[in-house]
C-alpha cells in the first residue's frame, strides 16, 4: 500500500474538509441561478424563434455558466463519505442515510407531482408518473434520486478505494468519464433517457472524482487558468448550443440541440472539476470558528439541502402565476392574488431581472427552510 494512503488509514477519525460548508452554499446559489434562467431558456418554441432573442441568448449564457454546480455537490459527497477513516458498518450507513434522504425523497416527490399536475398543468397524472420512473418526477430531483443510490454502493466503493492505488484509482476515474461521457453525446443525439434504477451510473465517475481531488489545491498564480477553463467551457455549451437551437428550436436534453448542457458532457466535465479545485483552493482554510466567512457558510450549510429541495416552488409562483393554469386561482376572492405578469414580465431588463429573481426566490425559499428547521417533524423533509 502506498504511504500516503497508508496515512488516511491510520488516521484516527474522518479529516475534516474545511471548504466543505462554502461548496455546498455556493453550489446551492449557483443551482438557484441557472433554474432561474431555465424558465425564460426552455420556453415554448412553435415557430423556432425563440433563439433568435437577445435576452434568450443572455439567460442561456447565464444559465450555462452556472452549471458546475450539481457535479461539484457529487465530487463532495465522494470527498467526504468515502473517506477509509469511516470505518462503520454497511449497516450503520445505510440507518444513517435512509434516516436523512428517505423522508425527503418520498416526501417531495409526492408533493412535486401534486404541483405538476395540479399547479404548473405542465404534465398529466400519467406523465407525471412516468416521470417518477425516469428518477425525475420534477426537474430538479434528478439529483437525490441519483445520490440516494451513490449511498447504496458508497460501502463497496469504500473498498476500492481503500485498497486501490492511487494510479489505479486515477485510471478509474478517467476511463468512467471518458465513458459516460460518450454514452451522454449518444444519448443527445438519439433523445434516449434512463430508468431512476441507472441514473446514478453517470454519477459515480463525479463520485470517485471528488475522493481522487479531495486534496487537489492549486498554487494562487495558477488559479486565473481554471477559472479561464470554467467561462471558457461555460461559453462554449451556451454557443454551440444557442446556435443548435437557433437550427432545430429549443428543446430540452436529451436532444441534440442540447446535447452539451447534460452532466457528463465533454465540457461540462473539465468545467466541472476546474470550479472543483477553484473553490477547494479558494475555502482550504474556511475556519467557522475563527473566521466570518467560515461562519457565515457553516450557518448557511445546513439548510442547502432543503433550499435546493423547495427552490422550485417559488420560481414557479414569481414566475408568471397569471400565464398557469393553477386551481387557486379559480377560487373566490382569490384571483386577485394572480392577476399580474409575475417577475418574469414585471421587471422588462434581463440584467435586473437574474438577480433580483434569484435573491428573492433564494430568500423565500432560505426563510421557509429555516422556519420549517424549528418545527421537529417537518425539519425532516429539509435536512
């Protein structure tokens, strides 16, 4: 076994990564951004037009150079849970995880389906089913789908890991990537998908990439080139998807209109891990006891999960509560409430309309997370 893993071995407890608090909060902004942007990008497109607008092609911009969020919250669970200093049981760490994302899972699938069907009526009962199946029964929940079974293989990964060396463990990774992102390029372009049963398969290469560069901080002079790699990956997806869709019309993934705006695409996977080291160099040191930063993101890191989980349901409402056809609406004495254009129509300039839509959906949804964490049986389904 080599020395260095030899060391983490016999470390006596799990190392504590100190930038894990202020990738999750960024991370959670970052997400906040680019689903704000999704509702103006993927609008209906009848007469494929809608490309062709200067405000659609700045959201689409805005929009992909956000996404290097949900990839960097896989590389830091990997970081983290497979760490060989976790030396519990299966059984513990099933009990463990089951307790925190089986409530939440359950519960806000059922209640996204209710929004589907019966708030946005952007699905059928039926669809919105078959949505459930594909691990998405709402856009956004892809994710703990995806990282509830990561939990179910994370004892087994804990091996390989622990035994593998660290060339071998590189190796790994790397052909994962290559791989799936192949299989991510096909699957755009034949507008093939997966059951929730395979969705996490793409995941565990992020998963394992975050163990390998748990500790891959970059010197302060060579930082300027991974932040030049994010804008510059960013760019290209939002370009040559833009002019893709300015052909074809906007269509969401899979498609091959947006074939690079998928996880594992071949941008979005050296974007991915430069923001990775970026913000692992940036937060090596964030103290939550010494330092404000670091208090600041140790405040704010528990309610991520549960900011990420209800975000939708205010951009939904802001967005433009008088364009959907929601049964409250058709109540007595209610209309009122809905009859105006909603943030996406009231604030005409794209450049005030991002971020006060963001801070305003991040506030609401930071609010209700944190009252809900004061309330015993409903901080289950946020934390």
């Amino acid at each position: 076994m080599p020395p260095e893993m030899s060391a983490v071995v016999a470390s006596a407890r799990p190392q504590r990564m100190a930038y894990g608090d202020a990738v999750r909060v960024l991370g959670t902004v970052a997400v906040v951004v680019g689903h704000i942007c999704d509702m103006a990008v993927f609008q209906a497109d009848p007469n494929k037009t809608l490309a062709s607008t200067t405000d659609w092609w700045i959201y689409n911009i805005v929009d992909c150079l956000a996404r290097w969020a949900v990839p960097i919250y896989i590389m830091l669970s990997g970081a983290l849970l497979l760490d060989p200093a976790r030396n519990e049981s299966p059984a513990t760490f099933y009990r463990k995880r089951l307790a925190r994302l089986g409530v939440p899972l359950v519960f806000w699938s059922v209640f996204f389906i209710y929004l589907d069907v019966s708030y946005n009526q952007w699905h059928t009962l039926k669809e919105a089913l078959q949505n459930l199946v594909l691990g998405q029964p709402y856009p956004h929940l892809h994710f703990i789908y995806r990282i509830a079974i990561l939990y179910a293989f994370t004892p087994m990964f804990r091996v390989f890991v622990k035994h593998a060396p660290r060339p071998m463990l590189t190796a790994t990774v790397c052909v994962l990537f290559c791989v799936w992102s192949a299989d991510s390029v096909i699957n755009g372009f034949m507008e093939t998908n997966v059951s929730a049963f395979a969705r996490f398969a793409p995941f565990v290469s992020f998963y394992l990439g975050g163990y390998l560069l748990r500790e891959a901080y970059c010197k302060r002079e060579h930082m300027k080139w991974h932040l030049l790699n994010v804008i510059g990956c960013g760019l290209l997806v939002a370009i040559i998807s833009g002019l893709l869709c300015m052909k074809y019309g906007v269509k969401g993934y899979p498609s091959r209109q947006m074939f690079l705006l998928d996880f594992l695409s071949p941008l979005r996977i050296p974007m991915a891990i430069s923001a990775w080291i970026l913000l692992i160099t940036l937060y090596q040191k964030c103290d939550p006891v010494t330092g404000r930063t670091g208090r600041v993101f140790a405040w704010l890191a528990p309610t991520t999960l549960g900011l990420y989980l209800i975000h939708p349901m205010f951009r939904e409402i802001l967005w433009a509560p008088d364009k959907l056809r929601n049964p409250i609406a058709q109540l007595p004495h209610m209309g009122f409430l809905w009859n105006w254009h909603g943030i996406g129509e009231m604030l005409p300039n794209v450049w005030v309309r991002i971020p006060v839509y963001t801070l305003i959906v991040y506030l609401l949804s930071l609010g209700t997370v944190l009252l809900l964490m004061k309330i015993p049986l409903a901080r289950r389904i946020v934390e």
